[in-house]
C-alpha cells in the first residue's frame, strides 16, 4: 500500500511537471508530441528522469553532506568501518526494483510503437544520397510517388545569403515536396534506402526507423491534429546527411482528398509524350530545377564546383564536348569518383539538366538533348 | 631442479633464479593460453555470420531465397483475412521493376500467385537477383513462398519484358494481431553475370 | 583489509638494496625499454599528444558548429573530423592513458619487480605511434579522411575511398596492441602477485584492470573481425554487408556493437579503479565494501556482454529483441549503482581534504553518474527512439568518457605524480586547472542534452535556427576546454623540471604497496625481491 501512494505521488508531480509543456517552448525538452502515442513516450521520459534526479539528489546529498561536515579541517575523525551488509543489499534490491517499475510501462509503449497492422494508409520512404522519395502505396492516395529534396537555397547555407538565412524560420527543414498525410489516420512507414543506411525522423510525431539497403522496414503514426511537422535524416549518410529533411503536412480529410485529386492531375500531366518535341527554353528552365535538387550540392550553382574536389561545369570540356559522352558519364557516374550515376531521373529530367549544363554559365552550345537521346544511352 | 626438497640451504641467488624460473613458465603458459582465446574470439567475429543468418532463419528475421518445405495440410481458415501489399525496388539496374497487384487480402492457408513485371530499360542484357524483404519483419517466416523468382538469378535481354509469378502460402500460425504484411522484393544487378541457380537448386521459375 | 606488513629486513631500506639504479641512456633507453615505468610514462607522454590532437578536431567541430551555416569547412571535411576526433580520442587518448597507469602501477602494487613480458610491453607501446600516423595520415588520402562515423557502419564505409583501408589497418595494429598488453596485464596479475598476496588483498585499481584486460582479450578480436570484414567486402569480393550478395548492413552493426558496448566499459573499468584508490586515501577510511566492488566490477563486464544492441534500437530488429535489450540494459544499473553508493560510503564519517587528486575524484563521482543517469533513460527504448542518433547520445557519452574517464585520469596523474617524478605538483594551479576544466566541460555539454530532446541529429554539419543558441554555449565551452588542459601541460612540465622535493608518501592516507614501500620518485628497478605480505 505504501508503494500505491509513492507511485500516486511520482505520478502527481511528473503530470504536473509534463503539463508544463512550456519546457518544451524553451527547448528544454522533447518537442511537443502531436500522437497519442508520442504522449506516452514523453510522459515515459519525464517520469523516468524525474525518478533519476531524485536519486541523484539523494546520493549527492549524502555526499555533499559529507563534504561539509565529515572534513579533517572541520576536525573530524575518519571511522574505520568498510561493510555493512543490510544496507549493501538494501540498495542493490531498491535499484532492482526501481528498475522493474520503470521497465513496465515501458514495455507497452514499445510493442504498440512496433504494431503496424490495419493501417489506412501506406507509404514508402526511400533515402537516396542525399534527398527522400515517397511512394503512396496503400490507401487513399496510392500511386502517387516523388522526390522529396532540401528546399533551402544553397546561398544561404554558403553565407552569400545570411540575411535569407536569418528571415528563414524553417532552414535547413523545408522540402519541395512534402509528405502529405490525413489527420487521424493511421500511417504506415515503410522505410528503405537506394545506396546507404538513412534514418527517417520526425520528433514531433515520434518517429524514428532506419532505413536499410535492399531491406524494408516499418513504422507508423496517428497525427491527432493538422499541422506541419519537420525532421531530419538521423543516420550518417555521407556528405550531405545533414541536408536531406522530411517534412511530413498533415491535413484535415477534406483537404487530403483533394491534394491527392491534384497529385493525379498532376501526373496525368506530367506524363511524358514520348512524340513530345521540347524547346530549348523548356528544358532550360526545367533543367535548372533539377540542376538545384541534384547538382548544386557538389557542382555549385555557379557551375564553379570546388576546385580541388567537383570539376567547374562551366567551361568544361565534357559539357562542352560530344552530346553522347555527357549523357553517358551522367548515366553511369565516374568510378572512383564521387560522380554518382544518376540513372534513377527520368530521361526528360536528365535530357533538360544536360540542356542547362550545356547552355548556362560560361557555356553557349546553343544544343538541345532530347529524352531520347538519354533513353538511347540507357 | 637445484638441490630438490631442501629450500633453505639454496643461496639466495637460486631462490631467486629458480623463482624466476618458475614463474617464466607459469607465464609463458599464460600467455599461450590467452592468446588462443584472443584467436578465437577473432575467429568467433567471423563465426557470428553464420550465427546471425541461423537466428535469422530461426526467428524469420530476414528469409533466405530458400522455398519453403511444402506445405501440407493446407486447411484454409476462411476466418481470417490478411491484408498483403506488394512492393518493388531497383537498385542500381535499369529495370523497371513493379508488381503487377499493389494489395490483395487473402486467408492463412490459401495458396496465392501473384505477378510482378520487370523490363530491362537499358540496351545491354543484364543479370538480376531479387532480395525479398518483410514488413513487419517478423512476419517472414509465415510467408512459405513454394514458387518465386527469387530463387534464381534473372536475365533479361535489352527491351525484355517479363511477368514473373510468386506463389505462397500463408502459415496457418500467422499470430493474431497479425494483420497487415509488406512484401518487398529489391532487384540487384548480378555482375560478371553468369547464369547459376541460387541456394534453392532446381525450382523453376 | 588492504594493510601491508613486511619481514623485518625488508623495511623502508629498500632502495639501499637496489643497485639496479643504473638506467640506460639516450634514444636507446625509449626504444628498447623493457622497463614498466619508462613504458608506463611513454603511453602517459603519447596519449596526452594524441589528446591535443582529437582535441584539435573537436575543435574544428565546434568552430563549425557555432554558428548556422558552413563558414569554416565543407561538410565532408566535417564528417571525417567527427569520425578522427572519435576513434583518436578513444584509441589513441583515453586508452593508453589507462595502459600507462597500468604499466606504472601494477607491478609497484602487488610487489612485482616488472610486467610478466617486459619485451612484449615494448612493442606493445611502439605499435602505438604507427598506428596514429596512419589515423592523422588518412586525412591526407585522395578524397580525404573516411567521413563514416567511429563506427564506420557499412555500406557506407564499404564505399568510402582510400583513407579508410588506412583506417582499418590503423584499428589492426591498436588492436594487436591492447591485446598483447592485456595479455601482459593478466599474466602479471595472475603470477606474479608477492607472497601473502591473495586476489582479495590486491588494491582495486589491479581488480579493475584484470578484468578489463579479459574484456579487451575478448573483444578486441571481434573488431578486428569486422573491420576485416569491411576490408574484404571493399576489395575482395566478399558481401557480408551488402544485400545484393546476400548479406546484410545491420549485420555489421551487431559485430561492431558487439565489441563496442564491452569496449565503454573498458574505458570506464580503469577509471573506477583509480578513482577506487584517490578517494579512500583521502578520505583516510579504508575503500568500503572491497568485496562487492569486486562482485559489482566483474557483473558490470559480464552484463556489458548481453547489451549491445541497444545501440541500434531503431534498425529494425524484432520487438522481442528489443525488450530484451531494453531488459538487459537497465540491469547494468544496479552493479553501477552499487559502486557509486560504495564510494560515496567510503567518504561518509571519513576525514577529508581537497587536494586536487580528491577534488577530480568527486567531480568524477558526480558527473559520470550524470552521465550514467542519461544512460538510463536512453537504454527505455521508447524514449531511445527519439533520442537516438541526436546530441542527447553525444551528451551522455561525453559524460561518462570525459567528465567520467578523463577526470579520474587528471586525478590518477595528480596522484601519482608525486611518486613517479619525486616532486610535488603545484596545488594552486591544480585546483584551478580541475574548476576549470569543470566549468567549461559543463558548459560544453550540458546543453547538449536539451539539443538532442529538440531534435537536433548528430554528424550534422549545420543545423535549423532554432539550435542556435545552445550550439554558440556548447562551442564557447569547447574553447575554453581545450585551452584549460594547456594549462595541465604547463603544471605536468613544471612539477618535472621545478617541483618541490616530495616525501615518500605525501598522502597520508594512502596505503598500497608503491606508498608504503618504496621511496619517492619510486626507483628504476623497484621490488627486485618481492616483498611479503601478511
């Protein structure tokens, strides 16, 4: 009974203490959970480093204790005792049994964390050096697919724009394509990757899975209120890991339903004319889009590269060369190097970042590359 | 031994020359000893691949390309549906590589096809293995796939297109609350492509 | 417990006995020593640049990290520094400190007159230099240092370019390293106590290296196999990382973690050992509770055995799997526990003073059990998934491995100088060094907790703007950090060329053998004859 009214009294000050959600303003704290289960997780961390300051209180009491009033200076004598075998198991068994009460709620927590059965929507997450593709696969919503990449301008990364930097709330966390889910619905993550272990994160709706090559693995969430929810790769991936977020817009069912209506629409439209003749122009300014999301991160936006490290474009001998040789080092990535291959765009996409290369900067090839001639290549 | 039994008469240079002698070999032994341990635990890091891909087979973590022992006593619980969804990966091959059902609900028990399509985009003939992989991952074992490409290497000439099947039970054992399982197969290329069966020999595709 | 008495003809004459003070001369006495001190003061001499060395990187880190934006270096030049700063401060710093307290202590404690293999101890400690010139080396390969984290997980280090093939061979010779040091250790501990002394009369600071020499003959050898591993899948053909072969990135994972939880607290052991031996002696109460300490220390390595996948909570294993980890983790709670409650008995109704060893001691006991409290919370795995792969890990880990084991290294040096040099420090500027030190590690790291709750991921060379503030703290702490230990050179240099003359045993309540019976500094051959213990 003694046991009910000390967990009664845990209980009482880490409600208090987690109701202040205002630590969580001062960044003090994890960010506020937005799913019921996430509630659960961070009361589990308030109650878990409630239960460790007050032992640290206790122990650190009893030896500041010490400190102050056991000192030679003080003039006190040292005792000689070294064993006292009640309190040694008294405080091996306390411990013990501290660690079990933690150790329960805890384990429920975790096996509803891992239950992703009976979903209402399905959604895979691919991590690619260094952006996310999303594929709808399940649900209301099923077919959609595209590349999530880093959305803040390199300028302001770099320095030549810290005033953008410093008015740019979300930095580093806003994405061209976010992740749109239903408010209220169970969302299942599948998690994979295209070349090295990434991690999928986002605090706010309490989520972490690595993402492993050639393996699938699975999370879910329930967001219990609409927002914008951002977070960030959360496993090392190379150069760019820190520039890959994920921002996840959760949206009342009206509104889903019509940004999934709009996706289609937008598919319908995108899909490629084989026959389709393109201008110079429109692959230039497609071309350029793509430049930023693909590019930029190692050739620069100002086709200069770092010397040393990422051959300037402009002005360079491949780009100004053989239309074919471009094309096939784009495809195929240079062994050895860190030019990866880039097979994985499309071929209109790759036809109209060749098309930019070849007509930006210093470079004036007047040339148009055609979707087919990528596709011929392949 | 100098002067046997009788320690008190040695000078006090034996004592310590015998002493020193003695404790030569104890270490010495020692030492052998420990550096066999220390080569078996390195022999052990090698051993824990074997020991990974047992548990893994064991628990079901991630299956091997083996087809499952047939299964006999197929008794169909009608009871129970099992929401399947399928999906597809390609990692660095020019294949296009899609299933041909996205989702489909079946019950334990009942025997399954379902088709996958894959067509090499590129303009060279390639060697493909498919990885299967599950989500829930501990929801491999229940999986018993009689029938599936994955066994083989694939090879598909340039323009190729080919619709491939996977058959499979599921495992009347499903546990309850198991309700929803991914199936995810990734396409690797095979290099310096030779054409040979996988640890599964002699299932057709 | 640990009280020492001699025969008659053995007493305080000792030294008179030794005419082995002749030592060699010149580069030939560092090269070819056989000799335990010499050894001993070569790894102390080495780790302490190998610390300047990671400490320079970490500030590096820091500097990048003060302010949004990339300003000082391009984040793949990032990436390497994070993974240099960890595996030179782990491999290179830290862990040979400890050897070299060993090599110092050991023989002196139980009455020995060398280690039982003088010569492998040499090379012990030469294949340490080596070792580290390929670590510093690899950032001069083509492409530059592998930026793959210390524990280059795979694929990614399966892919990266030359620097890391340096790496793994670097990581082969610190391994052939330890481990023919802790074959040293165990042999000597085991055979060559003096007489009278059983296993449960050796100071703690011998129990606690005994068992982490056996923790590093055990898993040394795994990491050698998978960095092995890494090395023939990037070069040989084989695939035990790669799912196109059948193999597996997590598998990898296990290995590694496998050698890398035990390897924590190989790290921590030998700090609880001196810190075992500064807070009795200045305390003058005898250690409480040696016995359970002894119980406490062998089931803190036996449990680390069957813990380690709580380092990869979040790749995907069986839910089973993780409970039993989450199961197994809370466990080591209770020896560590224990050990705490003991320490802080030891000081209770004792008679104490604050000279600096003491000072570095306490801040030892209060800050790595910090440490050890955010360990806990991690090792819930619910909150580990938020949690995992952001700065609240490199907040915990840097508790427990700097303000944990290199506060009680700056307590074992303080301690022992005396005895090794034969001069006294200068307490004033000690004291200054520790309140420094501990300001400013505070400062460094403290907020790095509240980081890591808000979300901010590790090995990130940027950050969102809501970071701000705590990084610009984290990064000024830094700073001032690593400037406070030029301040420990200076004192260690000062005590050698100018320090006051010390007595044979300045602490009045220390009691192991190297105090009681041998003079200050203590001679090049000490205990030729073995004392005998009653």
């Amino acid at each position: 009974m003694r046991n009910l009214g000390v967990n009664k009294w845990i209980f009482a000050v880490a409600s208090l203490l987690s109701s202040v959600a205002a630590w969580a303003e001062y960044k003090l704290n994890l960010q506020t959970p937005h799913t019921l289960l996430g509630e659960k997780i961070y009361d589990l961390h308030t109650i878990v480093t409630i239960i460790c300051v007050i032992i640290f209180v206790g122990v650190f009491g009893f030896m500041f204790y010490a400190v102050f009033h056991h000192r030679k200076s003080v003039g006190h004598k040292a005792a000689q005792f070294h064993e006292n075998t009640a309190v040694e198991v008294a405080w091996t068994l306390i411990p013990f049994v501290i660690l079990i009460a933690l150790a329960i709620p805890a384990t429920g927590t975790l096996i509803t964390m891992r239950d992703t059965t009976e979903a209402d929507i399905t959604i895979k997450a691919t991590g690619y050096q260094w952006k996310w593709g999303y594929d709808y696969l399940k649900g209301e919503g099923a077919g959609i697919s595209f590349y999530s990449a880093l959305s803040t301008p390199r300028s302001q990364i770099d320095g030549e724009d810290v005033a953008g930097r410093q008015a740019n709330p979300h930095y580093l966390l806003e994405t061209d394509n976010n992740v749109v889910v239903p408010v209220g619905q169970k969302i299942r993550i599948l998690t994979t990757a295209a070349d090295v272990i990434h991690a999928w994160y986002v605090p706010a709706l309490s989520v972490k899975q690595d993402a492993v090559p050639g393996f699938i693995r699975d999370t879910w969430f329930k967001a219990e209120q609409p927002g914008i929810y951002r977070g960030q790769c959360a496993e090392l991936c190379g150069k760019e890991h820190g520039f890959m977020p994920i921002v996840v817009e959760v949206m009342t069912a009206e509104k889903y339903t019509a940004w999934v209506a709009s996706q289609q629409t937008k598919a319908v439209a995108a899909k490629v004319d084989p026959d389709k003749t393109w201008t110079l122009a429109e692959l230039k300014t497609q071309g350029e889009k793509v430049f930023g999301q693909n590019c930029a991160a190692c050739h620069q936006a100002t086709g200069m590269g770092v010397p040393g490290a990422f051959p300037a474009l402009s002005g360079s001998k491949v780009v100004n060369g053989p239309q074919q040789d471009q094309i096939k080092l784009v495809l195929n990535g240079k062994q050895g190097t860190a030019m990866n291959s880039f097979k994985h765009l499309s071929d209109v996409e790759l036809a109209s970042v060749i098309t930019y290369t070849r007509n930006s900067w210093s470079n004036h090839t007047g040339e148009a590359v055609s979707p087919a001639s990528i596709k011929a290549q392949r | 031994m100098v002067g046997g039994e009788c320690v008190f008469l040695w000078s006090h240079a034996e004592v310590l020359l015998v002493g020193a002698m003695i404790n030569k070999r104890a270490n010495n032994r020692m030492m052998t000893r420990l550096s066999i341990f220390a080569a078996g635990m390195f022999g052990f890091g090698f051993l824990l691949v074997p020991f990974y891909e047992k548990i893994c087979e064991v628990t079901g973590v991630n299956n091997l390309i083996k087809p499952a022992v047939a299964v006999v006593n197929t008794q169909v619980d009608v009871s129970r549906w099992v929401s399947m969804e399928f999906d597809a990966n390609a990692h660095g091959l020019n294949w296009e590589f899609k299933p041909v059902q996205r989702t489909m609900k079946v019950h334990p028990g009942e025997m399954v096809q379902v088709e996958y399509d894959v067509t090499n985009k590129g303009d060279r003939a390639t060697v493909g293995q498919a990885i299967p992989s599950y989500g829930p991952n501990h929801a491999g074992p229940f999986v018993r796939k009689l029938e599936c490409f994955c066994f083989k290497q694939q090879l598909l000439q340039a323009g190729e297109t080919k619709r491939m099947p996977v058959q499979f039970v599921l495992d009347g054992g499903l546990p309850a609350d198991l309700n929803t399982i991914t199936l995810s197969y990734t396409f690797f290329e095979v290099q310096g492509a030779s054409l040979k069966p996988t640890k599964a020999d002699g299932v057709n595709s | 417990m640990e009280a020492v008495h001699t025969h008659a003809d053995h007493g305080h004459h000792d030294h008179g006995h030794d005419d082995h003070d002749h030592k060699p001369t010149g580069l030939k006495r560092w090269l070819m020593s056989t000799n335990h001190k010499d050894i001993g003061t070569m790894y102390l001499w080495f780790s302490f640049c190998m610390f300047i060395v990671g400490g320079i990187m970490a500030l590096v880190i820091r500097s990048e990290l003060f302010q949004p934006g990339l300003q000082i270096v391009k984040p793949e030049f990032f990436n390497s520094m994070t993974t240099y700063h960890g595996l030179i401060m782990v491999f290179g710093a830290i862990m040979p400190a400890f050897v070299g307290f060993a090599n110092w202590l050991i023989p002196m404690q139980i009455g020995a007159a060398d280690m039982a293999f003088p010569r492998m101890n040499n090379l012990s400690f030469w294949l340490l230099p080596p070792a580290a010139f390929l670590l510093i080396g690899a950032q001069f390969a083509p492409g530059g240092g592998a930026g793959v984290g210390w524990t280059l997980y795979a694929p990614l280090s399966t892919q990266a370019g030359p620097a890391m093939d340096l790496t793994i061979f670097a990581i082969h010779i610190l391994g052939m390293s330890s481990i023919m040091g802790s074959i040293n250790i165990i042999t000597t501990l085991l055979n060559m106590r003096a007489p009278g002394m059983t296993l449960m009369k050796m100071p703690m600071f011998c129990w606690t290296w005994l068992i982490t020499a056996y923790l590093l003959v055990a898993v040394m050898p795994v990491l050698a196999g998978a960095v092995t591993m890494t090395l023939t899948d990037r070069h040989f053909g084989t695939h035990f990382f790669n799912a196109a072969g059948g193999g597996d990135p997590v598998l990898y994972q296990h290995i590694f973690w496998f050698f890398g939880h035990p390897e924590v607290y190989i790290i921590a052991i030998p700090a609880f050992g001196v810190v075992s031996q500064v807070i009795p002696a200045f305390s003058r109460k005898p250690l409480f509770g040696y016995a359970s300490m002894v119980y406490a220390t062998a089931s803190i390595a036996i449990l680390s055995f069957m813990v380690w996948a709580h380092h990869m909570y979040t790749a995907g294993m069986p839910v089973q799997a993780q409970l039993y980890f989450m199961y197994a983790t809370v466990l080591i709670a209770v020896p560590t526990g224990v050990k705490v409650f003991n320490w802080v008995a030891t000081m209770w109704r004792g008679s104490l003073t604050f000279e600096t060893p003491m000072l570095f001691a306490l801040g030892f006991l209060f800050l790595f059990t910090l440490g050890g409290f955010t360990g806990l919370v991690l090792s819930i795995t619910p909150v580990d998934v938020q949690l995992h792969d952001t700065y609240y890990v490199v907040a915990h880990f840097h508790y427990v491995m700097v303000a944990g084991a290199l506060f009680s290294a700056f307590a074992g040096i303080y301690f022992w100088l005396p005895k090794w040099t034969g001069r006294m420090y200068d307490e004033k500027l000690g004291r200054i060094h520790f309140w420094l030190s501990l300001v400013f590690f505070n400062l460094t790291f403290f907020v790095q907790h509240f980081l890591g709750l808000a979300g901010m991921p590790r090995r990130i060379p940027d950050y969102a703007l809501q970071f701000a503030e705590f990084n610009a703290i984290s990064s000024v702490g830094a700073f001032g950090f690593g400037f406070s230990q030029l301040l420990f050179l200076y004192i260690v240099i000062k005590t050698i060329t100018s320090g006051e003359k010390a007595p044979d045993r300045p602490w009045e309540g220390a009691d192991s053998l190297e105090w009681t019976h041998l003079p200050s500094p203590a001679p090049f051959h000490s205990f030729v004859e073995p004392p005998v213990i009653k």
